[in-house]
C-alpha cells in the first residue's frame, strides 16, 4: 500500500489498534539481551498468554532505555515504576501487582549513594539531569513497528519538507539550527549539505556512518536499535535537500540486532511508499541499502568507509579533494553519522530557532554519551551541550564507585585525551574538550578512579590505535608502533629519561602528518596524560614504581606483621600458594613464587597485604 500523506498512513496503520492502558515495558537493546531482557520478556508474555490477560495488560518490547547499570530492567505504566534487574522468576508477581495497580518495593531502584529506593524512572537522577530528544522515544517505541513511530508523529518532518520546502530551505534551516555532525569531526551539517549539493556531478549519495568502532560506545548502536525510522526519516530529508536518489546504510556486522531493525526499517518504509518512487505523491525518488562492515576501525573515517562501501580495502585517502565533491564512486556523497540523521526531524517539526536555544553558542542541541568506566550508574545519557564533566559524572553518573576518588575521564574514543580532576567543571561541547587536549568524538566517556594508572591507560589504546591503523601512511604505521613500544618499556621497568622527550616528539609529527583522522588524533591519549600526570611516569621511569600499583613489573607486595591476624584469608585466595602462614600467625609472601596478581592485596580485612 502505497500511501499519499502521513494521515492517510496513520488511519491505516492504527486502523482497530487498541492497546491497554497497563503496559509492562521491557528495555531490549543489545544491553538488556546480554542481561537476560529476552529471558524475561518470553516470561512475561507466557503469564500474561496463559491467563488471558492480553486484553488487560500488554508486555512490550522496546530498544535500549539508556540504564545498563540495572539491566534487566522495565517500566510499569501508566504509573512510571522502573523495576530493575529483574529476573524471568519475578514475572507472575509483576503481572499480579500490575494488574492490582499495586508497586513491588523491592523491585524498585537503590540509590547507589544515598541507598534511597526511588519507585519512578523520572525522578531517578540518572534520567531526571538529562534531556532526552533522541532517547526519549526508544522508551516509547516497538522498533520493528511503523505504527509505533508514526502514532508519535513520525514521517511528518518527512511530509513538511517534500509539501512545503524547497531543498534550499531545507539546507538553510539546519544552516541555522547550528547542528554539527556527532560522528567526531564536528563539522557544521547545513554546510556540509550545502558543499555536496553544489558540487558537479551525478548521481549524488546519502551515507549513514554506523560503523561505531570505539570501545564502550554503543550510541548509535542503540539508536538503531531503538528508533531506525527516526535515522531513515533525516537520510530521505537530507537526499532532498542534497538531491540524491541512492543511500547506503553502512553499520558492522557486530551489530546483528540493530541490523536486523534497520533493514525491517527500510522494509516498512518501502511497503508504505515512503521509499522508492515517487515518495508521498511528490515526485522526489529515494532508495536505501544496507551494507555492513567487517568491523575495522579505519572504516569510521569517511573515505576509507566509502573504499569499503565499493568492495575495495578500508583505507583513507588524503583530504585534498572532499568526498562532498569526489566520494563514493567518484561522485559527490555526503556522509552523517546515526545521531546526526536522527536530528533531521526534530529541527524540521520544532524549527532551527528552538534547536538552537539548546546548548553553547558553537555546540547546538544535545549529545549522546556512553557513561562507562569506574561510576556507579553506567549507560547512555542523552544531555544538553554545555553541561558541565562533574554534573555528569556525580549527577547522572551517580559519583565514583565504592566511594573512591576521581582520577580522569577520557572523551572521544582511543583518540581522545584524558581529562584531570582539575577540569571536572568544563563545560562539555565541540571546542571547550579540544581546548585541554581531547575531543568530543562520538561520544565515548570512559571514568577512571584513583586505582588507575594512567601510563597503562595510554599504553592501552595506543595498542588498539596501533591494531587498526591500516598502515597506508609512514607516521601512523610507524609512529604508533614507536611510542606503543615506549609505554611498554615503561611499563615493565625499562624507561629512560628520555623517552618522554621521545613522545612528545612524535605525538606532534603524528599530529601533523598522518594521512587520517586516526593518525592525527592518536597521539591524544599520550600526550594529555603527559601533560597532566607527568608525575605517574616520572615515577615509572625514575623510581621503577608504579603508584597505581597497575603495572605488575613495577609492584611488590609484602605483609605487615603487626597488622596480620593470621585469618588466612589471603593464602586461601592466592593462586600460586605463594603465602604461607599458620593460623592466627602473621603471614608471608614469598616474592619469587608472587605473580602480582593483588589477590592478597584485595581480600585482606585487616589491610595487612601492602603494595609498593
């Protein structure tokens, strides 16, 4: 059924649809299956089909809700309670207490710090501190269902700009929306759009960016997963605006689910006419394809995605001629990551003069972050730009973990930088984290405590940079397996003076001279920790200690006999029978048999076990 306007689609897809007014919804990204989502959603539909309940009560399944802190988890309606970490044995309660409008306490969420149990999702600091544009409808929304997105006014941005607009207003009102691409660069959109539909030659391409390859980011993978219709509804209005008729959607492998609700997107939106021919009557043709991606890093900069959309290895050229101008094919392409589409609409269906009242005055609207790391409430947070590191991180993020200190926090992805204490009340948007040495990238935020060593951590992503260089280019081939190699040396007692001069050296000839976006941000993690925890590696280099006590090379651990009460707890918990000790007797550590695990250091109730 080929559809002529988004009413016309909205009668017949909500045509007898009756849903009841209590509602068991079910949080079922990727995060929640990993928990046991599916477990437990299969449950609840058996309580609910085996009592005859389904005209009473509807269990569904919608994407990721953002708080993979307490997965499993869901929300009852009408009355909002957010029951978390639940198990498939707590369904036949929940479907009794839902039924008798009645909360299960137990059930609710424990404040990690004030140990409050607060019944409502809205009034949990992890969701009340942010504001949920894009979010905010995978808690509403069954993904694999066009009904659901359009009984919440979806397509209409779509049906105002193919009725009202020209392609020039288009581009002119996210022109002055002040949206910047949130695929890393941060590149103003309208312009980008601008330059590619300017730019000789046909035919033009539409790409979505899904090849999210940071680790502990999953922001556009939950979108997908969430509300595909959202991202394919900015891709049809940015190929008018653009005019182009081909698209691609280019998402890894690794993403089996939000493949599979992307192309069941794509598959509704071509059955109603909303894809394809003529699209709602007006003239204007699109059509999208899914491709995915083997799941190499490089493939996240633009035209090394567009090598492997054309069947050719992932790797970048040199910037000199634009993809806007020269991309996929040789043919003008304008690329745009997951968040960045599904923005599209709402600064169509609200206007650029309310998008851009969020914010700073270079960094518009909201950002997705992936809260990881050593902090007591991880997931996804959708917040305004300009919220400051310390509201996210002790607001939302609910504070560090077992009462610990904070240490840093790195944005950006491997090739971000690593933020100090000192500048927790930064204000989070495009330019204020590349003033102190990192960047917004996609939207990865790793917090670390005072447990880490930060030698380590530049030591880590350097190895994964170096892992996914394609070695097209001299420095970054070269370059990242040098200053790899000299954390190593670091970080098994072998360092030397000079090998900070040595870092700082060609973490600037990286910085100007690697062929990609990868090259020249790689050296971020090592020179910021550089910058601000000179400290840590003087003490690797110079004492042969690591303060962290990380680096097992550069740790001992010895007992202290007074404070030994000879619990034996420690000698239990050794793997290699290192300890020894008779009971209540102060015990010893062996130093040659010690393999440095901490063990010891961990269980001790007395803080016996000292490491140095």
């Amino acid at each position: 059924m080929k559809v002529r306007s988004i009413e016309e689609l909205r009668e017949e897809l909500l045509k007898g649809r009756q849903e009841p007014e209590r509602q068991i919804v079910v949080s079922g990204g990727t995060c929640g299956y990993a928990r046991g989502a599916g477990e437990v959603l299969s449950a609840l539909r058996e309580v609910v089909s085996s009592r005859g309940l389904g005209n009473q009560l509807m269990v569904k399944e919608t994407g990721c809700h953002g708080f993979c802190e307490v997965e499993p988890f869901l929300v009852v309606r009408p009355w909002g309670y957010l029951y978390q970490r639940v198990r498939p044995e707590d369904a036949q309660e929940i479907v009794e207490a839902t039924l008798e409008g009645r909360p299960i306490e137990r059930l609710f969420f424990r404040d990690p710090v004030t140990k409050e149990r607060i019944p409502k999702a809205e009034d949990i600091p992890f969701f009340r501190r942010q504001n949920r544009l894009l979010l905010g409808d995978n808690e509403r929304i069954s993904p694999e269902d066009i009904g659901d997105y359009v009984a919440l006014g979806g397509y209409r941005a779509l049906e105002k700009v193919l009725r009202e607009m020209s392609p020039e207003e288009v581009i002119e009102e996210v022109k002055r929306s002040g949206l910047r691409g949130r695929g890393g660069g941060g590149f103003p959109t309208g312009r980008k759009w601008e330059s590619c539909r300017h730019a000789h030659g046909e035919p033009k391409y539409v790409i979505c960016n899904a090849d999210e390859g940071d680790p502990g980011a999953y922001m556009d993978r939950s979108l997908l997963e969430g509300n595909p219709h959202s991202v394919l509804e900015g891709m049809i209005i940015g190929a008018y605006a653009i005019g182009a008729h081909e698209g691609y959607v280019y998402v890894r492998n690794e993403y089996p689910l939000a493949v599979k609700r992307i192309s069941t997107a794509i598959e509704q939106a071509e059955a109603y006419g909303l894809l394809g021919d003529d699209i709602l009557g007006s003239g204007f043709s699109f059509r999208v394809r899914v491709v995915r991606g083997g799941g190499a890093f490089v493939c996240g900069e633009s035209t090394a995605l567009m090598a492997s959309l054309e069947g050719k290895i992932g790797e970048p050229r040199a910037k000199y001629i634009h993809t806007v101008e020269s991309g996929l094919w040789g043919k003008p392409s304008n690329l745009n990551n997951v968040e960045t589409w599904a923005n599209v609409p709402l600064i169509i269906n609200r206007g650029a003069d309310w998008y851009s009242q969020i914010g700073t005055e270079g960094s518009k609207g909201t950002k997705i972050f992936s809260l990881v790391g050593k902090i007591n409430n991880t997931g996804l947070i959708e917040v305004p730009m300009g919220i400051t590191l310390r509201e996210i991180i002790y607001e939302i993020g609910g504070g560090i973990r077992k009462g610990k200190r904070f240490k840093a926090v790195q944005t950006g992805g491997p090739s971000g930088g690593c933020i100090p204490e000192e500048h927790l009340d930064l204000p989070v948007d495009f330019d204020a984290l590349t003033a102190v040495g990192s960047m917004m990238g996609s939207g990865g935020m790793i917090v670390m405590d005072e447990d880490t060593c930060m030698v380590d951590v530049a030591k880590y992503f350097l190895g994964f940079l170096k892992e996914e260089s394609c070695g097209k280019c001299v420095p970054c081939r070269e370059g990242i397996k040098r200053m790899h190699h000299i954390l190593v040396e670091i970080t098994e007692g072998r360092g030397r003076p000079e090998y900070l001069e040595i870092l700082e050296d060609l973490g600037e000839l990286l910085k100007e001279t690697a062929l990609c976006g990868l090259g020249t941000t790689a050296p971020n993690p090592v020179l910021s920790t550089l910058k601000y925890f000179r400290d840590e590696y003087e003490a690797h280099i110079y004492e042969r200690r690591c303060p962290a006590g990380v680096c097992r090379a550069l740790v001992q651990y010895s007992i202290d006999e007074e404070r030994c009460t000879g619990c034996g707890r420690c000698r239990r918990e050794c793997p290699v029978e290192a300890i020894s000790g008779e009971k209540k007797q102060p015990h010893r550590i062996d130093p040659e048999r010690c393999i440095k695990c901490g063990a010891c250091y961990e269980v001790c109730p007395e803080g016996a076990v000292l490491r140095s």
